[in-house]
C-alpha cells in the first residue's frame, strides 16, 4: 500500500509535490455556474456552450430523449460491438450501475450489441488500462467507453481516434479538452464534478455561517482531484472565515483515506481537541475510509464528512445518521445517455449527440424526508436498481 501524499510541503519519508499544476480563476459564486473556476486546459461547461452555443440547444435536446420511455428501433443494423474499460473496483457502485442502465437502455431500444466489459482500480492500474485498449485494435470495436483523469488517458484517446473507426464516449467527463480543438470525442458524458463540489460548498456554508477549519481528502492527482477538490478549495477560498488546514492524496483508496485522517487527527488535536470542523471528500471510498478513522477515534459526531455522488454505499450511511450529507447523481441517466447517443448515430442521426451531456443532482444529508429520498433512488437508479421495475 502506498502512503497517502501530503499535498503541502512533506516530511522528510514523504514526496514533495507540486500542490496544482493548473490554474485557478475566481470570478463570483453567487449562482451555480461552472464559469466560477476555470483551468486553462478543459472547457467549463458554460464556457464550452459559450464558444459552441448550437451545442447548448442538442444538449437540451439530447436531455429530453433521456428523460422519456426508451423508443425501439425500428431500422436494424449489425450486433455492434462496444467495449467498456472503466476504473469500477471500488466501494463507490456508480460503474457498476453505469454498466446496467447501459445495457438495459440498449436493450429496450432493440439495438443488437456485444459488450466487454472490464474492470480497473482507480488511479493505479494505468497500465492494465493501456493493455486492454490496445487489445481492442483486434478486435475494432464500434464504440469504446472509457475515462480521462491521467495524462497517460489522453494519449490512449488520441491513439484510439487516429485509428478512425471506434468512437470513444468519455464517462465521467464532462468538460471538453482544449487540446482535442474540433476533434472531439464522439460524447462525454457524467455528472459536472464542478456544479457537484459547488452544491457541497454552499452546504457547508449554510451549516458554517461563521466559518470552520477544515481538510480535504483528494483523490489521485488527475482531473477528477482537480475539478472536485480545486473547485472545492478556490471557492473556499473566497468565503471569509474558512481555513484550509491540511491536505492529502489518497487515490480514491479507502484505507490509504483512513490513514491519512488517522494523521491528521494526530497533527490537528491539542489539548485533546482536535482543531477541524469538517473533512472535506473527494469521492465514496474516501468518505468511508475518513468515517471509518474518526469513529474509531470517538470524533464522528463532532467532525463532518461529506460524500460525494450518492450510491447506494452512501445512502445506506445517511440513512444511518453516519455520513452527513452528500451529493446524489442521478446515476442512470449516464448509461441512458450513452444508450440513447448510440441509438441517434446508429439511426443516421450523429449530428443530434451533443459532445456533453451531464446528469443531475440532489443534495441528500440526514433526516430526509422517506418517502422523497425514496422517489430520488427509484429515479437515479431505475435501470441498475433491480428493485426497481419502473420503465422509463
């Protein structure tokens, strides 16, 4: 198991690294808009409609379709052949059920496909990564879903599209790379991680009017850590009387998370007090893993730790009055999406796909009303929920 990385200035066993390597622009945080916090090699959301504003009315567009009764095809067409290599082996269950709500949104549109799909860790298995794209060439899948969050991934996309054939959808992605100019991916698709960490921000803010000290648990130092954690950080910033007191890499890995809050708690308590509020977390393992440090330590009722994306690992948390709050993804909607992009380019209707499509979100923290965190579950998860026999 490799250490958790301080993000600051390191001990002497730890690896000095650099806190950023992008930058940061503030411009107001009076609306949830994602053109609070720029970095200079992504287009925001808002800037990428800004620039392409036929995209804003095929996004909106593209929105309906997901949201309404899948509609079967009626033109036939080859089996097409999708692969999927997704970063899943993790507490969090959002790939799994990315998977489910895919393939049945797929299925009751009556597209014939074959699907592989395989399974990574986040952040450490880049190279396993690379070997089963390279794979793929053999093969010349139709469709490749995948990730971006190292700089190895954006040389994997480039490769896949100078081949030509495979389209690439981009999960979890929802801001488009400079680099790629005109170029782009066939679809990203996911939830803005920036609107998310900004739904979290204005949370802590209402239950910390006065402020509070506080860390915060990155994952790997990627695009996922950049968005989640330097929006969250950036916006922080900005409001008077919040203190960022320390900082770590944990690479989404739950027990690397309990390590590091295990030495924050030994840095931060004096006197027998420990000097944070709250613990801010970049993802479910991370959450879980700070959870597990600070009961162990007696201070759960007395720091927060919020979540970040809603599964069912989450849910089951706040409902038990450990975890206090979260950000839930309307979770299906990304297979729906990438479904249903498919099914527009299978028909002839390529042009209709937007190059983003983002998800919803729900703020869930302790004390919901039942019944309406009922109604949020049969929604986010009305494809990959088995219980759920809802037929949208």
């Amino acid at each position: 198991m490799f250490p958790a990385l301080r993000t600051e200035r390191p001990l002497s066993i730890q690896i000095a690294i650099n806190k950023y390597l992008f930058v940061i622009f503030f411009l107001s945080f009076s609306t949830l808009c994602t053109s609070d916090v720029r970095f200079n090699e992504y287009w925001m959301v808002d800037e990428f409609y800004e620039q392409f504003p036929e995209q804003k009315r095929i996004s909106d567009a593209f929105n309906l379709i997901v949201q309404r009764n899948a509609e079967k095809m009626e033109t036939s067409s080859d089996p097409v052949k999708i692969l999927v290599v997704y970063p899943g082996i993790q507490v969090s269950d959002y790939w799994r059920r990315s998977v489910s709500a895919f393939k049945k949104r797929l299925d009751l549109l009556g597209i014939d496909y074959v699907m592989d799909s395989q399974f990574t860790k986040p952040g450490i298995d880049l190279n396993l990564q690379s070997k089963l794209i390279g794979n793929s060439f053999k093969d010349a899948p139709d469709y490749l879903v995948f990730t971006l969050d190292a700089i190895k991934h954006k040389k994997l996309i480039e490769r896949v599209m100078s081949q030509g054939h495979t389209k690439i959808i981009l999960q979890n992605i929802t801001t488009p790379l400079k680099a790629f100019s005109t170029q782009q991916p066939f679809l990203y698709v996911g939830f803005d991680h920036a609107i998310g960490t900004q739904l979290l921000v204005q949370h802590y803010q209402r239950l910390f009017p006065q402020g509070g000290n506080y860390a915060i648990l990155f994952g790997t130092q990627g695009y996922v850590s950049k968005i989640r954690g330097g929006v969250f950080e950036s916006l922080m910033n900005a409001s008077n009387g919040f203190h960022l007191k320390d900082s770590y890499y944990v690479n989404f890995d739950r027990s690397m998370a309990t390590e590091a809050t295990e030495q924050l708690i030994n840095d931060h308590t004096k006197n027998g007090k420990f000097g944070l509020d709250f613990i801010y977390a970049a993802s479910t393992d991370i959450a879980l893993g700070a959870i597990d440090a600070l009961e162990k330590k007696g201070l759960k009722k007395t720091v927060l730790v919020n979540g970040w994306g809603g599964g069912s690992n989450e849910l089951d948390s706040i409902k038990q009055n450990i975890m206090d709050f979260t950000v839930m993804r309307m979770n299906d909607d990304n297979g729906v999406a990438m479904a249903e992009a498919i099914h527009l380019d299978l028909s002839g209707q390529g042009s209709e796909v937007p190059t983003i499509y983002s998800g919803s979100f729900r703020l869930i923290q302790q004390g919901i009303d039942a019944t309406q965190l009922q109604r949020f579950e049969e929604r986010a998860f009305r494809y990959s929920n088995e219980a759920s026999n809802t037929n949208y």
